[in-house]
C-alpha cells in the first residue's frame, strides 16, 4: 500500500465515521491537554462528564493553577489513577511559572510539563499545534501492527521501534493532528481489540492480519501483567453524640494508590482473613489496643480492579464501647457523617456509601 493511499483512505474514513467529541471543536492546546490527560485509562464515555465539568470550572489554565488540590481531587472523584489530577494541577502551575501562563507549542516544552509523556507530547504537539509527531498509545499499536503485520511484541522497545518507524513515513505532514485522530479512532471504533468489525474496515483489502488469520495473534504482546491481591479491612467506627453521628477519616499520605483521597482506618493484609475463626475480630482488637468495642456489621466483599492490583474491601461498621479517647484514633479526622461527601473520597468508598 503506498504511503498516499494510506493517509488518505485513514483520513478520509475518519472525516466521515468519527465521534462528535467537544476537544474536537477546538484548537485551545489547554482543553485539547485537559481532554488527553482525563482519557489516558478512562473510556470516551466516561471521561466526557469530567472534562465538561473541569472547563466549566476552570475555563482558564489560570483558575486551575488558582485551585487547591483538595478541590480538584473531588472534580475528578471516580475517575481514577488520582495522579493524573495532582500532575494537572502541578503542571497547570509551571505554565504559569515557567511559560508566563502560555500553554508551550514546542514539543520539548510539552514534555517538560509533568505527567506528561512521550504519547501525550505528541497527541497535543500535533493536534493543538499542528507539528509531525506521530502518537503512539494502545489503539495504535493495534492498528498498525494489525494492518502491517508487525511480528515483534509492542511492548518491547524493538516493537515500538518498529511502530515508530512506520507512522513517522506514513504520516500525514501536513495534518499531524488529523491523521494521529484517525488511527485512534479507527482502533477505537473497528479495530477493536476482540471481534474487530473486519468487514466494516477500509483496510480490509490490505490487512495483514486480516489476509493472514493473525488477528487474534496480533498485536503480539511478551509481558503479562501481574495482579496483585489486595485485602482491605475498613472500619467504619460511628460514635453517635447529641444526636449526630461522627466518624473517623484519614487523609491518605503515603506513596499508594489515593494519595490525599480520604479513607477509614485501615487494616490491609496480603491474604485474607478468615471471619469465621475471629481472625478480624483479633485484628481490630490489636488495632484498636482494645477488644472494647462492638461489631455490628460486616459488608459483603467489594471488588476494585486497577492496572496492577486488585483491591478486596470489607467495611466493618463498629461502635466502640469505651468513653476514653482512643489513641490509635487520634490522628485520625473526626466528622459528622454527612460532611464525608465535602472530602475527595476513592469510588470505592463512595460504592459502600451509596449502599448503606
Ligand atoms: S481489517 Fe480488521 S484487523 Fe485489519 S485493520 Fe481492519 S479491523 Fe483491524
């Protein structure tokens, strides 16, 4: 297939087939950063709330480098992979500092701007800016391993390489932005990783994996992901006075999963434990340095898949019995119940609270 025809048939069936998206109206390299940030892990669906809702708030990259943290965490509450939010906010901050407040049209300016990688680089540099960087996330691995038949894995350097060196002679020069959107697109829409719609795809013709039955082979992947089994044990320790009801909150600070979210306190174990032989019964007493509380419920089992880890979450609602101050509470926020929903909370918590 020459290279022409390529781009041509790519941009031509995008033109026609793609979604009406709001960053695809607009040249802001802000909104067009703000979409590529909240769409790295996150479905178009999905992330299209949140990005309406953030430049609504923050319509300037000002009032988002204006913002405190906590605030920004709550707008972005559900979505997930929390440090994508703290590196908005910081990198909204260096624009200012560091670019006199003008979102940077270098390449090389872009990727200095935290979390910020090579693929987010060349999405904006090419889309807001028009300059010929190809971009490379997983829709496109697909695509263009698919189609040309790349037979090194995509998640090795060789592979990438290979990748690399075929979207840089096949790219539109004259229309970066448009051409990275197609393939994208393309992969989203047809060329999805299982059951791709073949028969729908102006590529038929020439796919390599289509013409050689490698498609459920292609992209060859060497690396399989590691899951690590996580058990949360929260408890969820009310303490009704005057007739409000208070519980304790933590501020999550250590380098995890949720950093300044808030959670309950926490006991986090590698296996599970059992509730029928008073393992957690045990482990709350040794948390708690008491055994002078009340158990008064057990949640059902919820499940929290991430990239790497899986997080297995009990909620165990006790009341403690002692009118002494605890002491390994007293770190420890204390608050009336209805105030948790002012805190940036991980969806997991909001799932439990939502059921209660
Ligand atoms: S023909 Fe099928 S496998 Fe090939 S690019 Fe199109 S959708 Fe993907």
């Amino acid at each position: 297939m020459k290279n022409q025809d390529f781009k041509e048939k790519i941009v031509n069936w995008y033109h026609l087939n793609k979604r009406d998206l709001p960053w695809r109206d607009t040249d802001n390299p802000y909104f067009i950063w703000l979409s590529e940030i909240i769409l790295q892990q996150t479905r178009v669906d999905q992330g299209l709330d949140y990005y309406n809702k953030f430049i609504f708030r923050y319509p300037e990259i000002k009032l988002l480098a204006e913002a405190n943290e906590e605030e920004i965490l709550k707008l972005w509450q559900g979505l997930g992979y929390y440090s994508r939010a703290r590196n908005l906010h910081f990198a909204s901050k260096q624009i200012i500092n560091e670019f006199n407040g003008e979102f940077p049209d270098k390449y090389e300016d872009i990727l200095k701007l935290k979390g910020i990688g090579p693929y987010s680089a060349a999405a904006i540099a090419s889309i807001a800016f028009n300059l010929p960087y190809p971009v490379i996330d997983g829709n496109v691995l697909r695509v263009i391993s698919r189609i040309f038949g790349v037979k090194n894995a995509v998640d090795s350097s060789e592979g990438r390489d290979e990748i690399y060196k075929i979207l840089n002679i096949i790219i539109d020069k004259n229309n970066p932005g448009t051409f990275n959107q197609a393939i994208m697109e393309l992969g989203a829409l047809v060329c999805k990783p299982q059951n791709p719609l073949c028969t729908e795809c102006v590529f038929l013709n020439e796919c390599f994996a289509y013409n050689n039955k490698s498609i459920d082979i292609l992209p060859i992947k060497s690396k399989v992901v590691k899951q690590r089994n996580r058990f949360f044990y929260y408890l969820f320790i009310k303490n009704n006075k005057d007739n409000f009801t208070f519980v304790y909150l933590n501020k999550r600070k250590e380098k995890d999963i949720w950093k300044n979210l808030y959670d309950f306190p926490l006991i986090e174990t590698e296996l599970e434990l059992s509730f029928t032989d008073n393992d957690v019964f045990k482990a709350i007493g040794k948390y708690l340095g008491t055994n002078d509380f009340t158990l008064n419920s057990i949640s059902k089992q919820y499940k929290h898949k991430l990239s790497h880890q899986t997080i297995n979450a009990y909620f165990i609602e006790i009341d403690l019995n002692s009118s002494e101050d605890n002491k390994a509470l007293e770190n420890y926020l204390y608050i009336n119940i209805y105030d948790i929903y002012n805190y940036p909370i991980p969806k997991l918590i909001e799932n439990y609270l939502n059921d209660r």
